[in-house]
C-alpha cells in the first residue's frame, strides 16, 4: 500500500472515495485491524453512503482472511455499532464519514467492550501494517455471519430511559438523510406518546437537502422552521452516523450543547448522587456549575473522545459531554451516543409542564461564542501571538491542557486550539453577556488573523 497517512486521523478514518480510500485499501485495513485486536471475531456495520457496501465487505474479506470471522449487521448508526461491540464483547469497524460531505467515507473502529482505538493506542499500528501488507492467515478463513442488531439497540435504550409515562410530546426529528431515518423508528415510535414528525428520513448518502451536519446553524433552519410550523414540543437533528444530537426548543430556538450536558448532568445525578461528571474544556463553565449545585463532581478534560472515555474509565464517571453534542454513557460502554441523550431530554420535558425553552434556561448562564474558525499559515506562531497578548494582564490565568485557555477576570475566558487535520486555529469565547463575549471574541481574532 501507498503511504495512508492523509486518510489515517487521530481518531479514525476518512478519506475521498476512490482517490483515497477504496476497497483495495479497505481491504488490507481490515487484515490489519485484525492483527491489533486479535480474538475471534469482529462486528461490522455501515452507512448509507453508496461506497459504504463495498468498502464494508472489503474489509470483512481482510478480517476473515487473517483467520477472524465477521458478524455483519448491514446498516447501521455509529451507536448501533458500539452497541454490537459492547453487547457482543468483540471489537468493531463502523463505515462512515459522519456529517462529511458524499465523496468521502471512513472507518470508526473500536477494541471489544466499545473501548476507543487512537493513534497512540492501536490506529497508528493499524496504518503501519495495512502500508506494510499482513502476511498471508495460514489457517483456514473466518466465516461471516449476519445478525439484525437493531431491535436489541432499541431494546437496550428504552431499557435505560423510560419515556412510557411521559405527558404527548410531538417531536420533529430531522435525520438529514443520514442513520437516524433507520434507528428512531425503532427507539421512539413504538408504543411511545410521542408523535414523530420525519424530515429527511430516507436514506440517501448524497444528502439531497442538506449536508448532515447540524452544527452549522445553517443545517438546522428547515427543523426550527417545522418545529414552528407544526406547534412541535421539541426538535431534534442528527448527523449522518446518528451519534450526535442537537436539540432545538419549542420556538424554533437552538439549545446549546453545553445545556444538553447540563440537564442530562442532572438526571444521571439525581439516579446517582455524588457521581462523576466528564466536561471537556470548551463546554460553558455553567456545566460544572450545575454539576456541583446537583452533588457531583464535575472533571475537565481535553477536546476528544478518546480522552473523554480515558477520564470516565480512571473516574468511574457516570456521564461526559462535548460542546460538539457527543454525549457519552458509563451504562453505555461509556461510549457516545446522541439517541440516549435525546431520549433523557424528552422524559425530562414529559414529566414537566413548562415548555422546553423554560426548562433549559436554568442550564444556558452565559453567553457563547461556538467554535470559530481561522485559516493560518503558523498556527504554532500565532497560538503563541495570543499568549503573548493575553497572558500577562492583570488577574488573567492560563492553562495548556489543551491548546491555549485564558480566563480574565468578571468570568471571562477563551480557549485557542490548532485542528488537528487543517490549518485551522479553533476559538470558542464565553462571557457573562452577549457583548463582553463579541468584544474579547473580536480582540481574539484580531490577533489570530494579523
């Protein structure tokens, strides 16, 4: 194989289809995947995008063909897939690119258990031998088996969150076209009070509406304006893997995801108090507010999965959210899943009277800048433009867990972190009010972009 690096991150796969990634490669991903995770068998799943059969396949002939027999389950949502892995005890692969757009596909892979796979930790070695090519499997091949995974996923999260009793709700779910149009029918339309209204639904991985990514507010604009125009309770939005949720309230209004883990915070408190809450350092400072107000104990942690579920695995943590709307579950494997945490906010709203907009203004204290992103030629040259700025101002604190975080004094605070796949510098600002956060939010960009 060609060198793989352009397609090997530091979390997963992604590449454009057949430029970058295609079966061959696929292929020889998977007789190297098997050759890190070792064991019997590994579980499969795949999207909607049309490249997604094939490369799945491909990669079930690399498995078998180092000896490892593969449980196929077809179509699936990247929770789906750690379900199987965690459910089953055995190490998966899930092909998507997420909210990428259509050219390109990828491979999320995880070890038995859903326990995450990153470049320090199995992927890197994953990539050395795919480049290198595995050597022929001396004994016979796996065999691969089919098995529908999807009612027993559905069974798994009605199990963990009860909505049974919950007051009607109508829900305005928008699956961008991506998984979710395959995996809500199943959790939320059998025998719940909820009445489901579908937008995009069909499974279609050229996205036709719009690209499958609900954190750019532009993605979300055909939701809000069906929320309104039904009188909906709530709406949801699901990426194109259907691991993330993004929730907007009865008046079309966007909820931060920094409340989402707020209010999921408290209902896992409230099943077990004193328990341990994941925040990374870019979630609203209103998360580990909240979290000691309810009795727990609120953990900061860097930008990342693979750190989130590190964290939860040390502190036996119960819960861990992202600005990003990742939202993990001890009782889950301790892996992300979106549909989980929608379903915790629908019993909150269905065991409330108050409108969701209500509800969610106790969880929303400041105001937030989201992510903003800067092209740069020397992200290390500016990073350090802004220390230099920022850093010596009376009663300013700084900390480098991850990138460059400034906090001021009157609750002001910044966080400046390079991507890791672009030749981005990435600014999220938070502020007691609107205008402090656009002033420091501007001062910051000015000296990123001189």
């Amino acid at each position: 194989m060609a060198d793989l690096g352009s397609i090997f991150k530091a979390y997963d796969v992604r590449g454009v289809i057949p430029d970058t990634l295609n079966a061959d490669i696929a292929r020889a991903i998977g007789a190297a995947f098997a050759r890190v995770v070792g064991g019997e068998a590994v579980v499969v799943a795949h999207d909607m995008r049309p490249s997604s059969p094939e490369l799945a396949a491909a990669f079930a002939e690399g498995v078998t063909g180092q000896g490892l027999d593969v449980v196929f389950t077809g179509l699936g949502s990247t929770d789906l897939l750690y379900y199987g892995s965690g459910h089953l005890g055995l190490p998966g692969a899930m092909f998507t690119a997420s909210h990428n757009p259509a050219e390109y596909n990828g491979i999320k892979m995880c070890r038995a258990g859903a326990a995450p796979i990153s470049a320090d930790t199995g992927l890197d070695e994953v990539r050395r031998l795919a480049e290198e090519g595995v050597p022929a499997h001396g004994g016979p091949s796996g065999n691969v088996t089919e098995q529908d995974l999807l009612p027993g996923y559905a069974d798994y999260l009605r199990g963990l969150v009860d909505l049974s009793g919950i007051r009607p709700l109508k829900v305005v779910v928008d699956a961008g076209n991506g998984m979710g149009g395959h995996t809500v029918p199943a959790v939320l339309e059998q025998g719940l009070p909820l009445e489901i209204v579908p937008l995009y639904f069909e499974l279609d991985g050229t996205f036709p509406n719009h690209p499958a990514n609900p954190l750019d507010p532009a993605n979300l604009v055909d939701l809000q304006a069906k929320v309104r125009e039904t009188g909906a309770d709530i709406g949801l939005a699901f990426d194109g893997d259907a691991d993330r949720c993004f929730v907007v309230d009865e008046r079309g209004d966007a909820v931060p995801p920094s409340a989402v883990t707020a209010l999921v915070a408290g209902e896992e408190l409230a099943r077990e108090p004193g328990s341990t809450i994941i925040h990374n350092l870019i979630t609203s400072q209103a998360v580990p507010e909240i979290v000691r107000e309810r009795g727990g104990v609120p953990v900061r942690t860097r930008v990342g999965h693979s750190f989130i579920k590190a964290t939860m695995a040390e502190t036996d943590a119960i819960f861990g959210g992202e600005h990003s709307a990742h939202y993990y579950f001890r009782d889950f494997w301790r892996a992300d899943t979106g549909m989980l945490a929608a379903m915790h906010v629908l019993r909150v709203l269905g065991t409330d009277d108050r409108p969701l907009s209500r509800i969610t203004e106790e969880y929303s204290r400041y105001a937030g800048s989201g992510e903003v992103n800067s092209k740069v030629a020397d992200a290390p040259g500016r990073l350090a433009a802004v220390r230099a700025e920022f850093a010596g101002r009376d009663g300013a604190t700084v900390d480098e867990l991850d990138g460059l975080t400034v906090s001021l004094p009157g609750g002001s605070w910044f966080n400046v972190r390079a991507s890791n796949t672009e030749p981005l510098l990435r600014l999220n600002v938070e502020a007691p009010d609107e205008a402090s956060m656009a002033g420091l939010r501007d001062e910051v960009l000015a000296v990123i972009r001189a």
